[in-house]
C-alpha cells in the first residue's frame, strides 16, 4: 500500500468545548484505571482512524467553500487532494453520479454526507436481511412411546474409513433416546421409530423402580451404557436383534448425573468413559484393548448372562485394557456437564456452585488446568474445537464466550433470555450458537459479529408442561432435536421442492433492467423488493425491502411491484405497484426520492420516463402524465381510448409512444399533444385504423358502423397493397394488375386471391389452407355451447354449427386470446416506409406481428415464437442494431430470431447474405446442428421451425395468413427456466443475455446459450470468464439438467454433451464395423472366384449360393434392420409383467385356495396330424355342434365359413333341454338323411339371428 503524508493534525481537527485532548484524555483514562484496578492501561494509538478523520475535515472545509455545491471537475480535485491516487477517475465520475441523483450537475456537502449515511444503513440492512435462518419457525412434533421425561438423546453413528482415516458418518446412523422409567427408543436419521426397548427388566420385590439417569453410545464396539439412580452403569449390546445386558459397573459411592463416551478415530481400541456424581467428583475409565479383548477384557460368561465390574477393583488395574480414574471434588455441587476434549487433552465439567463454575482437568496430571467463577453457576457448556472457544449458559440469563486459556473475563457476553440457560450447542459449520433457555426460549446468535439470527418463542415449542431436559444437534444435517417427555425437531426441509436451486429473490421476480452507466443489474419481485447486482461478480450490491406498502387493519402489507423503468440519464429507478402508486429511487443507496398516486389506484403495467416527465398507464385504461420533481397537483390526463386494460407500454424516439390492451388494440400516440396516431389490431384488420374519423361529441370513437368501416378498410387494403406485400418478400416476380384496376374489381380479386396466392406463396404452402383447416381450442366447445343454447330457456335442439367452426374459432381468439402483452420497437429502421416494420407486438397463443405504423402500412409479419401451442410470449428484447430479435414465452423457454431480412424493405446482398450466414453458424451452436448446409439459404427465414399444430391453432382470418404467415430465421432455442419468463435484457457489449423468471431466479447466459450463473451466486470477472468459455467445463442448473430436452442439453453444452459424443462414437464405431464386413465377404468373394474353374453352363459369375453358409451374409429381416445401426439394431421389446397374485388362503383341510392363477396363449401348430388330433379331441370333450354331427368335418367348415355355426354350437349347448315326450332323436335322423341329399348353398343361409334354438333348425331342414 501506498503510504499517506498526515498534515499537522492541530492546523485540521478542530476540537469542541466538550472535546479533550488526547493527552488530557489519555491521563484521565490512566488515573481512573489505576484508581480502579491498580493496573497501567493506556489508550490505544490508531493511526488509520486519526488519518480517516483529517481527511473527512479537509473535504468538509473545501465543501464548505463552495457555496453552491461541486461541479464534475472541483470534485475530482477534491477527491484527488483528501485520498490522493487511490480512486481512479472513472470511479470518481460514477460516484459523483451516484450522489447526483438529481442530475443538477452539482453536488453539495449535504448531499455528499447524506448519500454515504444512506448507502451504509442500506448495506446494513441487506446483510441482516440476507443472513440465513437456521431453523424454521416451527418445531415439528414427533410422537414417541415415551411416557415420563426424556432425559438424554444421542446419535449413535457408523464410522466410515477413507484414506486410511476413520470418520464419523453424521447421515448414516440412529438417534437413540432414553427416559426415566426405563423406555429406550431407536430412531433413523429422518426420526423415524425403529425399535424400543425396556432396559429395566428385574424390579424384584422393590416397591419402586429406580430412575434413569444420563445415556452414553459406546459406538465402536456396539453397546450403549445406561445409568440409574442405583448408582450403578447398565452396558447393554444392540448388535443384531438382540438387546442383552452385556456389563454391570457397580461400587460406585454416589449417584450419577452426567456421562460421557470418547473414541479415538485413530486407534479405535483406545477410549475413554467420564461421569460425574452428586459428590461433585470424576470418574474416568480408560480403555486401552476395545476391540481385541472387550472393554474388560475377555471372560466366560454363561448364553445370556452378563459380567459384573467393580469400580475400585477398575481404578486399581485389575482389568486387563481399562484403568480407572477418579478427581474428588471437582466442584463443591452436583456435576452437570462433562465432556472430554481431545484437542486439550482434558475433561471439560460444569456445576451450579459459584466458586468453581467450571473446570478443565487434565487426566494425566491431577492438576487443574482453570477455573471460571460465575456467580450461580453454569448449567451447561459447549466446546469449539476450531475457533478453541468454550461457549458457557447460567442462571444469569446470559451466553458467555471463554478462552480455555484465559478465565478471569470472557471474550463477549450474549444477552437476550429472561430465564435461564439450561441448554447451549455450538454450530461450527456456520460460526453460530444455539442456546435454549428454561422457558423453550431459541436464540440463534452470529459468533462474528455477536447478532442474533433467530428468535423462536417458547409460546412455539408446544411439548407440555414438563420443562425442556434433552437437546442434540447433528452438525452435517443441521438438525436440532429437543426433548420433553415429548420430541420435536427443528431442520429446515424442503417441503415444496424449489425450481431453482439457487435463488435470488424468495418470490418470483416480475421486472429487471440493466444499467449500461454503472453496469449493475437491478431487479424487482412480487415481495415489494428491489435488489440491485453487479454484473460483473452476481453480488448484491443493495437492495431497499417494502418498496410499496399498505396498511391493513394496523399491520403494513409490502405490496407487488409490477413495473420499472430507468430515468432518462439512468440515474435513478421509476417503480409501479399493484395499488397504483409510483415512486423514484435513488438505486445506488436505496433511498425514496418521490412518491406519486394514481386518482384509481390499480395496477401500473407501463412507466416511462421522457424529459422530466413519468408516463404511468395501467389498468386504469388512461394515461397519467406527472412531472419529476413537482407534486401530483401538476398531474395531466390522456383521454381514454383504450376499451380494456392496458398492459405494457414502450417508447420510441423522440415523440411516439405505443401502449396494448387486452383487447389487442395497439394505440400509438404523440407525446406531445396526446394526439392518436392510429390504432393496430390483428383481430380487426392489417391496416393502420385512423382516429380521425367516426368520433361522439364526447370524444369516443363511435362503434355504430366500425365494423363497415373495418371491413370497407379490410377489403380495400388488402385489394391495394396485397401484391406490392408479396413483391416486397419476392413471392411474385411481378404485378399482374394494376393497383388502380383491382381497386374497381374487388370481387375478381376476392375470386383468385385463394388460388394464386396459395399456389405461388411458400409459406401458404408450409401452413396449408388455413380456412379449410379444423380447428382446436380448450375453451371451443364451451364457447359453443354457450352461443348454442337458447336464451328464452326452451329446450329447442341447437342449430348445425358445423360450418361456422372458424368464425366461432376467430371470435374465441378475439376475446380471450388477443391480449397485447410486450411492444418493442426497432430504432434502427426506416420509420418512413411503409414496407418496413419497426414495432413488433407479442402475447397470448405465441404470436408476434411486425408492424410498420406509417399511413399506409399495417401488419407486415407474423409467426409463432413459442415453443409449444397455446404458450404465450410475454417479453422481448433487441439488440441496438436490430439484427436479432429474443423471445421468452410461458414455458421457460428463449429464442433467437434473425431480423436481417424479415418484413424490411433492405433485401441483403449475396456476398452480405453469406457474411451473415457465416456469423450466425460461428456464434450460434444452435445454427450448426439445425441447418445442415454451409451455403446461405436464398433468404434467411425459417418456416419449417414452426411449432407442432400450428394448424390447428391459426391466426385470426382478418389477418390474412395466407400473406403476412412468415418466420424468420431461427438462430437459438433452448430452456433457461422451468417457469414462466417475466422479463429479459440484453447486455450489448459483452453480448449476454438475462432472463428474470417466476423461478425466484435471474440467470446470466452467452448469446450463444452458455450458462453464467445466477445472480445471488459470486462467479468470476464477466471478461476473464467469457475468454474461457470455448474450453471451461459447462455449467448446467440442475433443474434444466432433470427437466431439459435433448436440443436444450446439446445447446447448454456448447454442441459438446457426452451422451451426444458417445452416440456418435457408437454409431461411427457400427458404421465402420458394417465397411470393414463388407470388404472382408468381397476379399473372400475374389478368393472363391479365383480358386474355382469357370463355370461352362453360360449362368454368368458366381452366386451367393456357392459361399459356405457361414460366411454368407444373413439377409435382414424386415422390421428388424436400421440403415443407420445396420444388422446390429434389434428392436425393443416390452413384455408384459405377469399378474400379481395373492398369497394362498390355508383352511383345516390343508388346501391352497388360489384367487387368480397367471397363464399364457399356446402357439398355434400348423401340423395337420396334431391338428386332426386336437379336433378329435375337442369333439369328444366338448361335443360338437348339430350340424357337425349331420355332416362332420366341423373344424374345416367353421375356416371356410366363418364361426357363425360355431356360435350356434354354444347357442344349442347352453339351452335347456326339451320337455320330455318329443322324440327329439327320430327328428334328428331324419333331418340327417335329408341334410346330406341338400345342398351346401342351404347352409350358408342359416344365421344364429334367424334361429335361436335347435329345434328351429331342425324344422327348417325338415320343411326344405
């Protein structure tokens, strides 16, 4: 750092009458110090503050004289003169734009300090907002098979190996909890119930059953220890199934309050077993052989009977592997906590006597390490191992912090509860401490800068009455669970799975712009909350909370902000809300400079901002004009000519602005009178309508003959300008009539216009004859219906409206799908031509139309941008030269369109065609796999991109598809959310894109596809990350990377995916193997031919027939052979899964009794001998029919002629017999005899329909 040259600080600092000096200051701190502690202290010198302030008093006093402010240049001088070289100029520039928000070209002390005081509280206000919430505000309650209080929980972990290292698996393992009457519970790592236990099993003749105490996981041998009010540790073993006693350690002389189990991950043989007692003693026992030989060594023990321990035959040595410990009196009252700590090599215990709160012994040395005094005592106590931080709780309602090495003053005090503290946990992965007091009471605390992160109520804890007794935290989970008699957790879980992983609002984001002066990004959700970013790191910058509020019944609302907009230097933000208020920000610090109210008070869907005038339109249907920097009394009024609500609104330099409604009406207006240039409407008509004409005296258009008018306007722009259209795009190469002519003969034009333009316009070709085509819509039939039924409430059958299903069609669109709801224009094209468009218009159903508002224009263009039908496109966005042309509809998805040569007047050149098809395949990966050709095509255009169904889901007939249906060329298409798109930017000179969706994100993408990130993320510099882009490894978000198509992936990637990269291998790999067999079986061909005499039978070379079988090659079958894959394709196959079947029901006589039993189709064997067989066989069993018993040979004549008398057999078998007393055996012989002399023609006329019955049969034989 460069060094800094102080003045003499007594000619700079002016000191106050209530101000000292820094010796006399000095002197008194050291008096008072020694009066109080007898100690010397001094006052720190700082030379980096003093120096700060000398300069904050030189700025102030060259502020100070200048009367009227700063210009530009006097405040680069002053900068230069107080912080030397550290700024540079164009940082001084943008800060004194920053603090000139209202672009006076002046800037003034106040309003110098008034912006850094903003800018700080700002800031400050957005960590706080953005700092994390540990847990959720609610625990979730866990039902359990505990009845009294739970008094330990603990995670009973698997310990994994890695690198010849043991490491404790936080998520893979059980939660084990204990309770006083001996209940002992097994949980996963989700609390869900496993399994319990009842440790207590011998009460004897007790009268009572003794309580449980504390409960220590003795994880590397598979056993837990228990503890009661016996004075007495129960070691149980919970390997497999079995739950046993294991161990008992009894002569311990008073009861135990706390335990506690260490393991050594390096040598797990090694560990350590500490328990502290009412006495205020120590006990540890140290394990040496864990493994090997057990915690005692190895005995003989009885199947199911477990090994008694003594303490004092433990403590001296007569265990083989464990040696036991004991410091008496640790603390004059009962041990609380105890923890052994491995970094200090000691035991670390607590207890609520106030002269040794808390002790750290080494086991080694029976010597105290420290002592912490705190009057009352401590409770309870948590250690850091990576910060070395011991966090203590008591009974003075406070959270301390302590150096293990340091015990006469803590290193802060956390303050907050008004109980005590009885639980503390320290969160190292996040720096945080967690501490409950006896009131259920959570506070979260920050161990940086000491602020509370979270308050949950003990009101929220709903356990009982029964006061907390029980916590544990899994560190890797970021689990808290707490315990009562009842259990609760505290874990923040995704309950609604989010669309985007990272996110940069926490509601869905409506507006974003980009700031080309001070490159930041700034953005606004439906939370009222505007955030501004940088675009170079994706950091938050600032951002102001509550933007647009109301009060409802006392509490303030935050209310949707539902439009931006940029001031005309782009120093300050214009904002729109739902309840119709506007406000101007100053985005660089945050702050409200004006507020302004709409007289309705809805939604503002529009604002712009033009030479120190705000333009707002919304639902209001008006135009509100307010001047900056005046009040609302200033406010003027556009009279209304838009009949639904408007939705967006654009600007074009320097005097027009459009606004679209819902309706479809595009109404350009002047900025200076308010006057209405025209009216655009695809539903009405493809020509400008003019406001000139059929007006009220109250200024309303008069609709009594709009509709002859519209149509007259219709019928005569089209007979006019139809063939100069289709000259323009070059369909026809010349005019067949003149325009004066079809003017007189409008109805021979009406006659040919659907046979010669369809044949001669390609596009028309591509879509079909839309009029002829059917139809589809969601809300068609109901329309239908509702036109259909009849209004005085009869029940008259409806009308035929076969032929009217596209006029029903086009008046559906025209009410519910015509909404206008983004206009752009193209800056950079001819405005005077009515042959170019420069306003395009996009909303429902996908459609974009290009424009050309000149008198004689109207609607140039029109395609569908969206990806699927029925979508709709509700942003755009354009380069600064108007080539391209990016679209974002209501699936998430971003297209790229190439405007170089659609709807404009400027046809390219060959050689300009061909540098824009070279461009367009070097940037765009998309262009490379979609379009197969190197040549540019005659025209850049696009129609077969269209989307599926297009044609049954057409353009309004009043906008002549058949003429203006054209698409330009596709360039990029892939999905960049997996909601809807709310708004998008393009950055020109980096050549990124934006993309704000209902996802809560923004993301940041290359114009070719690539993904950036998401703002809320911290990335690397914008130009260092775009020169590594070709060769980096891609970024894909992993909702696109579950949701995205297989053309999105292959864009995502750069053309470069590994699945694509396999396929294509595997597919070269076949092809080459297919080559390399065919030159094998010709060499082997050439061989045979060569070794064998010609042939003298004249048959020509030789045939496949003389190759050996083996080496011929097998002809494919058909349906089985690819010509891609070749003879290695097999065709996939599904089978179908037998049935499931239910388990076998078992009675008294042992019989299985099945419901359903899985059985398959046998295949048909064409051998005639089996088949005689099976005839045979089936006419015995089942009989056969009363023809076939005439005549036989049933089977051959069911073939020939059909199964009518097969049907018949089953007719007859399934009838009940006859009454006795007919002699139904005589009436068949003789209808035998007669059946054999009658021919077979007969019995072609016998049907099942026409007789019933047998005996019906037989009477038409015998009357025959």
């Amino acid at each position: 750092m460069s060094s800094v040259n102080l003045p003499p600080i007594k000619n700079h600092v002016k000191f106050t009458k209530s101000t000292k000096s820094i010796s006399a200051l000095d002197t008194e701190n050291v008096s008072n110090s020694r009066r109080k502690s007898g100690v010397k202290k001094s006052k720190e010198f700082d030379p980096d503050k003093i120096a700060a302030e000398v300069r904050y008093s030189q700025l102030q006093s060259i502020f100070g004289d200048a009367e009227d402010g700063l210009n530009i240049e006097e405040f680069k001088r002053a900068m230069r003169e107080t912080l030397g070289n550290k700024m540079t100029d164009d940082e001084i520039e943008l800060l004194f734009m920053k603090v000139d928000a209202n672009c006076d070209g002046v800037v003034d002390w106040e309003e110098y300090v008034t912006y850094n005081l903003l800018e700080y509280q700002g800031k400050l206000l957005m960590k706080e907002m953005m700092k994390e919430i540990p847990f959720p505000h609610e625990p979730k309650e866990i039902p359990s098979r505990h009845r009294e209080v739970i008094v330990s929980i603990l995670f009973y972990p698997n310990v994994r190996r890695r690198d010849g290292r043991c490491y404790i698996d936080h998520t893979n393992g059980r939660y084990v909890t204990i309770s006083k009457e001996g209940i002992l519970s097994i949980w996963n790592v989700h609390m869900k119930f496993i399994t319990s236990y009842n440790t207590i099993s011998e009460i004897g003749d007790r009268a009572t059953q003794p309580w449980l105490i504390d409960l220590a996981c003795i994880y590397n041998v598979g056993m837990v220890a228990i503890s009661s009010t016996d004075r007495d540790i129960n070691v149980f073993d919970l390997q497999g199934n079995n739950f046993r006693k294991k161990y008992h350690l009894i002569g311990l002389d008073d009861c135990i309050t706390c335990m506690h189990y260490w393991v050594d991950l390096n040598d797990m043989n090694e560990a350590k077993l500490l328990w502290g007692d009412t006495s205020g003693s120590v006990c540890v026992i140290v394990f040496k052989q864990c493994l090997r030989g057990g915690l005692f060594g190895s005995f003989g023990v009885k199947k199911g009977g477990f090994k008694k321990i003594s303490l004092p035959e433990v403590i001296r040595g007569f265990y083989k592997g464990a040696r036991g410990y004991r410091f008496n009196r640790v603390h004059s009252d009962w041990v609380l906590r105890l923890r052994y700590i491995p970094e200090l090599t000691a035991f670390i215990s607590c207890s609520q006597a106030s002269e040794n709160s808390l002790c750290v012994y080494e086991i080694g040395k029976k010597k105290t390490n420290s002592v912490i005094k705190i009057n009352k005592g401590i409770l309870c106590f948590d250690y850091c191992p990576g910060n070395n931080i011991i966090v203590t709780g008591g009974m003075d309602y406070c959270i301390r912090a302590w150096n293990p090495k340091v015990n006469a003053k803590s290193m802060y005090v956390l303050k907050g509860y008004t109980k005590p503290i009885n639980q503390v946990v320290i969160n190292s992965r996040k720096s945080q401490i967690i501490g409950i007091d006896k009131r259920r009471t959570i506070r979260v605390y920050d161990m940086k800068d000491q602020s509370c992160l979270q308050h949950v109520s003990g009101r929220v804890v709903k356990l009982g009455k029964v006061p907390l007794s029980a916590v544990y935290f899994n560190p890797v989970l970021q689990t808290l669970i707490i315990a009562t008699n009842h259990l609760a957790v505290l874990q923040k879980s995704n309950e609604e799975e989010r669309a985007a992983d990272i996110e940069s609002h926490t509601k869905p984001v409506v507006c974003v712009l980009y700031n080309k002066l001070f490159k930041f990004v700034v953005s606004a959700c439906q939370d009222s909350v505007i955030s501004v970013w940088d675009l170079y790191t994706g950091e938050k910058v600032i951002h102001a909370a509550n933007a647009h509020v109301r009060e409802e019944k006392g509490i303030i609302v935050p209310v949707e902000i539902t439009s931006m907009a940029f001031d005309g230097p782009l120093r300050r933000v214009i904002t729109g809300a739902m309840d119709g208020s506007i406000k101007v920000w100053n985005f660089n610090n945050g702050s409200c400079l004006q507020t302004f109210n709409t007289p309705d008070g809805v939604e503002i869907t529009g604002i712009v901002s033009i030479n120190h005038r705000i333009f707002a339109t919304g639902w209001s249907r008006r135009m509100h004009i307010f001047i900056d920097g005046r009040g609302e009394e200033h406010r003027k009024d556009w009279r209304q000519k838009h009949n639904e609500d408007i939705l967006c609104m654009s600007y074009l330099s320097p005097n027009i602005i459009a606004t679209g409604a819902y309706d479809g009406d595009v109404v350009v207006w002047s900025r200076d009178t308010g006057h209405v240039y025209c009216t655009l409407n695809a539903g009405k008509s493809i020509k400008p309508i003019g406001d000139t004409k059929n007006k009220n005296k109250d200024g309303r258009p008069d609709t009594s003959q709009s509709g002859n008018s519209e149509a007259k306007s219709s019928e005569l722009g089209f007979s006019f300008n139809i063939f100069e259209n289709l000259a323009s795009e070059e369909m026809l190469k010349k005019r067949v009539r003149k325009a004066s002519f079809l003017h007189k003969n409008i109805d021979i034009l009406n006659r040919v216009k659907g046979n010669v333009l369809m044949k001669e316009n390609k596009w028309s070709q591509k879509i079909g004859r839309l009029d002829d085509t059917p139809v589809e819509h969601p809300l068609l039939p109901l329309y239908r219906n509702q036109e259909d039924s009849p209004v005085d409430g009869t029940n008259q059958k409806p009308p035929s409206r076969a032929a009217s299903r596209r006029e029903d069609y086009d008046e559906l669109c025209k009410m519910y799908e015509s909404s206008i709801e983004c206009i752009l224009f193209l800056e950079s094209r001819d405005r005077e031509s009515e042959e170019t468009a420069i306003l395009i218009t996009s909303g429902a159903e996908g459609w974009v139309r290009a424009w050309s508002i000149y008198h004689q224009g109207g609607l140039l263009g029109q395609f569908n941008a969206a990806h699927k039908v029925g979508e709709g496109v509700h942003t755009m966005c354009t380069d600064e030269k108007n080539k391209l042309l990016f679209t974002a509809d209501s699936c998430g998805y971003v297209k790229m369109w190439d405007l170089s040569e659609y709807c404009t007047k400027k046809v390219l050149t060959k050689a300009r065609r061909t540098k824009r098809w070279k461009y367009l395949n070097d940037t765009f990966t998309f262009v490379k796999f979609s379009y197969c050709y190197e040549q540019p095509p005659e025209i850049l255009i696009s129609s077969n991109k269209m989307p599926s169904n297009i044609n049954n889901r057409p353009p309004p007939a009043s906008s002549l598809p058949k003429i203006t249906l054209k698409w330009p060329l596709l360039v990029n298409s892939y999905r960049a959310h997996t909601k809807i798109i709310n708004k998008m930017e393009y950055v020109e000179g980096e050549k990124l894109l934006i993309t704000a969706s209902s996802d809560c994100a923004i993301r940041l993408w290359t114009i070719n596809g690539l993904y950036i990130g998401t703002f809320g993320e911290t990335w690397e510099s914008i130009p260092n990350l775009l020169k590594q882009m070709p060769t980096t490894k891609v970024r894909i978000p992993s909702d696109l990377r579950r949701s995205g198509s297989a053309s999105t992936l292959k864009v995502l990637n750069g053309g470069r995916s590994g699945l694509w990269q396999q396929a294509l291998d595997g597919a070269k790999k076949i092809i080459r193997d297919k080559a390399e067999e065919v030159e094998i079986e010709k060499k082997l061909q050439e061989e045979k031919s060569e070794t064998k005499p010609p042939c003298n039978d004249g048959d020509g070379p030789e045939t496949a027939r003389s190759i050996p079988a083996s080496r011929q090659k097998p002809k494919p079958t058909s349906g089985v052979c690819s010509d891609i894959l070749g003879k290695s394709y097999k065709k996939t196959m599904r089978h179908k899964m037998p049935p499931k079947m239910d388990k076998f029901v078992e009675i008294n006589s042992s019989i299985a009794v099945y419901r359903c039993l899985p059985f398959s189709e046998l295949n048909v064997d064409n051998d005639p001998e089996q088949m005689k067989r099976i005839d045979e066989l089936r006419t015995l069993y089942f009989g056969g029919s009363l023809l076939s018993k005439m005549k036989g040979n049933l089977y051959a004549r069911n073939r020939e002629k059909g199964p009518a008398f097969a049907g018949l057999y089953n007719k007859i078998t399934q009838r009940q017999p006859l009454p006795k007393g007919i002699n139904q055996a005589g009436r068949i012989k003789r209808a035998q005899n007669k059946v054999k002399k009658t021919p077979a023609s007969f019995f072609d006329a016998l049907t099942i329909k026409e007789f019933k019955h047998e005996t019906d049969t037989i009477d038409k034989i015998l009357k025959k």
